[in-house]
C-alpha cells in the first residue's frame, strides 16, 4: 500500500487530521502521545471508501455487521485512561471490529491481543494492521465474553462493545495490578466503567456517559 494512501489527500489530509486533534483537545484529552498517535494513525484506511470523507470526523461511523468505528474521542479517552492508570504490557482487547483501536494500541503499549466474533471483519481488520507494519498484534476470531485465556493474566482488558454485565470470565484473566475499560448498560444507558483489581477486590469508577454497540455472545 502506498505512502499517500495512508497520509491521505483532501478531506482525508494532514490539515484535516489535525482539525480532528483539535477538537480532541478542546474536549478534554491532554495525553501528549495519544494525540500524537490520534494524529498519525490513518483512520480513513478503517472505513469504506464511500466514508472516507467523514473519516477524520469525531463521530462513529458503520462499518457493516450492525458495529461501528468507535468515535475517536472515545477512542483517545480510553487510551488515556489505560496509559495513565498503570502497566500497559500485555492488553487484551474484546470488540476488533475494523482494527482502529486496536492500531492506536498498537503504537502505545508491548503486546496485543484482540477477539472478534465477526470473521469478516476480523479479516478486513488483520490486512489493515498488516499493511500498518504492527507486529505486536495478535488477533483471534472467538467469542469475546470468554476471553483470550491462554495468553493471560493482562495488564489491561478494554472492552469497545457494552454489557450489561461483565462476564465474569474476563475478570479472571486480569494480573493481580489489572485494570478492566468497559462500558456498560442496556442500550441508551451505558457507562465507561474502570474497574481496577486490588488486594481485597475490584474497585470501580464511572468515567461518563456513552453509546456503544452491545456486547454479543457467540461468533459468526
């Protein structure tokens, strides 16, 4: 893939990307590298090209299946949270959905390790990351309410798709030091949770309000 594509041309070119940054800012989110990382990860190569247009728009877009591109200050917040909240080694992220996400960690933290239970986009999202050059990326198709077991315990399980619970196999697979970020909630009322683990338990902050897309079970 060329060099231009992923700089993007017109409404997908370096002064549009820093507009986005802007707003970022203007928002709230003042992580120095998250900002940095928002700014250089092409997020119009995420979309469909019919898209491409809006992609540097900070508002979610489909992308196919009934899922979303997240909003990019949901993406950032969430980012800056993990960074500033402690160890960002190993991550686990539950939703791949187009790989946007999980490319902005990619560029932030050591390893990590994604699920997805839609195979198309599992697919489209693996070619995304392979062009990007991230090899610190692994990515299975499975059912994320089960996790990713057997390359745990994570530092950091973020969630990009809302429970109404959080399934209980996910706080399993956190280290002793783990933080999980998570929204939750039926659709229309749906938090973004922190939940860290402690020496007697979990501790749990409510971060804002949000609007994901539910977390399913199963995998097609």
């Amino acid at each position: 893939m060329s060099v231009s594509y992923h700089r993007g041309i017109g409404m997908t070119s370096q002064r549009t990307r820093e507009r986005l940054i802007s707003r970022l800012r203007e928002s709230g989110i003042s992580n120095k590298k998250v900002l940095e990382v928002m700014l250089n990860t092409p997020r119009h190569i995420f979309v469909d090209e019919a898209l491409g247009s809006r992609a540097y728009d900070d508002t979610a877009l489909p992308i196919g299946f009934g899922q979303t591109i997240s909003q990019p200050y949901i993406v950032a917040r969430m980012t800056e949270i993990l960074l500033e909240t402690g160890p960002c080694e190993k991550i686990l992220e539950i939703g791949t959905g187009s790989g946007y996400q999980t490319a902005v960690l990619a560029q932030l933290v050591g390893q990590v390790f994604s699920v997805e239970r839609i195979a198309a986009l599992l697919t489209k999202a693996r070619k995304r990351i392979r062009e990007l050059n991230f090899y610190n990326v692994r990515m299975k198709h499975f059912d994320g309410h089960m996790g990713w077991k057997e390359n745990g315990p994570y530092d950091v399980i973020i969630i990009t798709a809302a429970p109404e619970e959080i399934p209980e196999e996910l706080f399993a697979q956190l280290n002793e030091t783990g933080r999980m970020i998570v929204p939750v909630g039926p659709n229309g009322k749906q938090q973004l949770n922190l939940i860290s683990r402690t020496d007697i338990g979990y501790e749990c902050s409510v971060i804002e309000d949000v609007s994901f897309v539910p977390l399913l079970p199963g995998n097609r």
